[in-house]
C-alpha cells in the first residue's frame, strides 16, 4: 500500500448560471465522477464550504461566491515517477515524460504527476508546462524557467511556430501513405466525467497529418504532426480516420468515446493507458537567442522502433 498524500482544496468561483442552484445541486451536476450521496457527505461533514463558512446541501448559492472543497488525505494511484531531463539551461527544461505518468494534477493525481515532482526540484522556481501530454503518451515535455521564456513559448505555441512531430501505432494496414485529418473536436456529454473531447461537427477546428513509416501484419507505424493542440488531438484524429490508436481503451472508429463500461464494468477515461503514443520532435525558436531550437527523444520502446 502507498502513503497518502496531503489532501487538496479545489476552488470555484460561481458565475450567473449557477445561481439559484443549491449547493448539493450544484457539485452533484458540475462532478457527476461523485454520487449526490457522496457530495451530500462532504458537505454534511464540513468539507465544502461557501466564501470560507461551512454550510448546508440546500443552501441556495449566489453569483461571484467562491466555494471550496477540501479533501482530504487520499492515496493516489500507483505510476512511473522517474523521467529524464533532456535539455536545461536558464531559460528551458525539456524532459522525457515515460508512459503512465500525468503531466498536470487531475483525475485522482495530485503527488504522483510530473508537475509536482518537479516542484521537488524545483521548489524555489517550479518550471511551467507550455503543453500537455495525455498521461498515456511518453516523450518530449517543454517548459518555461524565465518569465521570458514562459511568455514568448506560450506564444510560440498559441500561434502555432512550434512544430510537434508524434509517432504512434495505430491498428489496421490499409493507411494511405500520406494523409492529413482535419475533423473538428469538441466536447461530448460522458456519464462519469461529465464530458470528453472528440469528434464532433459543431467542435472547433483541427489539423493532422499522418505519414506511414512502417506497416507490420496488423498495425502501422506512423508519424503524425499536428498544427493545432486539441485535448487528445492524435487519438481522436487517427480513430475518425478508421485508425484507432492500437489499444486505445476509449477512442473508436469515427473517434468517438466508448459508450459503454469495459470488461471490468468501468467507464473508460482520456486518462486511461494502454495506447501507443510518443511526442518525438520538438522544434520552435529559443526565446533568449532567437535561434531556431530542436530536439528528438528517440526513447520510445513501447513503439517499437
């Protein structure tokens, strides 16, 4: 058994639609991961509390109140902790992010993610993530050590100048050689998380594009550059292509989540492993010298290359 962690306090801040909502109704519709009866207790236990004072499920909420839930103790799931610093200098850390571990604090991680461990590093300054990768996808992470360099790579990569070259297997032969996706992405109702990211007409634009390295008897290698960020973005793509990612637990053909429990009688989740996804290349211009910057991770066993 691992050790707990130090528990958390997560803070909402209520905008207009959520007045009249009582508080029980509130966290029931905004968190569907918990039961009412389990939001019912930590409210009636003392955990949540409106603008810092404890209070009642039907207390009837306001616009601009700040709500905080504090939770306590948990132990998280078990993940790879280690990760290697590829690059460092004043400005930058660029790491090699394995399979398994998340980027960010969410899902049930809040000690066991690559943000806080960096945080034990780093404790005077913690480097800032410019992007994501899902928790399922090893390779390249950028971020920001200056002031500097956290503003100019953030708009680096909101105007898109920074290249993001992926590989991943994907399941099927019958690939094109070259193809580029651009089916839009959005948000889906998910009756767990309360909704996820995928293919959806009325989504917000995106861009891929794919290139065969190398086919084998049931999947193909591919290397995939994406020109846009969308959560889950080469996931999504390859499965409304007729491509799923081999073993992606959530994404099926026309990109489109699961609607239904797996074998164990769970929900599958974006944070669920199991895929095969590598951030190979990055490459944008130094924020310090203005020179143009590059990198490889060529570390990606579970790609088999």
């Amino acid at each position: 058994m691992g050790r707990l962690n130090l528990g958390w306090i997560y803070r909402d801040r209520l905008r207009p639609p959520a007045a009249g909502l009582t508080l029980l109704a509130y966290y029931t519709q905004t968190y569907p991961h918990s039961s009412e009866a389990e939001w019912r207790s930590r409210i009636e236990s003392g955990q949540i509390l409106i603008d810092g004072q404890v209070s009642v499920a039907d207390a009837r909420l306001q616009s601009g109140q700040t709500l905080t839930y504090h939770r306590p103790p948990w132990q998280e799931p078990e993940v790879p902790l280690s990760f290697e610093i590829l690059h460092e200098d004043a400005d930058l850390l660029i790491v090699h992010k394995p399979s398994g571990l998340p980027v960010m604090p969410g899902g049930g991680f809040l000690e066991n993610t690559l943000l806080w461990q960096l945080k034990r590093l780093y404790p005077q300054e913690t480097p800032v993530p410019i992007h994501r990768l899902g928790r399922g996808t090893s390779g390249l992470v950028l971020l920001g050590r200056s002031p500097l360099a956290k503003s100019e790579l953030t708009r680096q990569m909101r105007e898109r100048q920074i290249t993001k070259i992926y590989r991943a297997i994907a399941g099927g032969t019958d690939l094109p050689e070259q193809f580029e996706i651009k089916t839009p992405i959005g948000k889906l109702a998910h009756p767990i998380l309360g909704y996820v990211f995928a293919a959806s007409s009325s989504g917000k634009f995106a861009h891929s594009s794919v290139r065969v390295l190398r086919k084998d008897v049931d999947t193909t290698l591919v290397e995939v550059e994406i020109f846009t960020g969308r959560p889950h973005q080469i996931r999504i793509h390859l499965a409304a292509a007729g491509y799923p990612l081999w073993g992606d637990p959530l994404y099926l053909v026309g990109g489109l989540p699961r609607r239904s429990p797996d074998g164990t009688g769970r929900w599958p989740t974006p944070g669920d492993c199991g895929y095969f996804l590598h951030a190979f290349r990055l490459a944008f211009t130094h924020p310090r010298t203005a020179q143009p910057f590059s990198i490889e991770s060529e570390s990606a066993p579970n790609l088999r290359l």
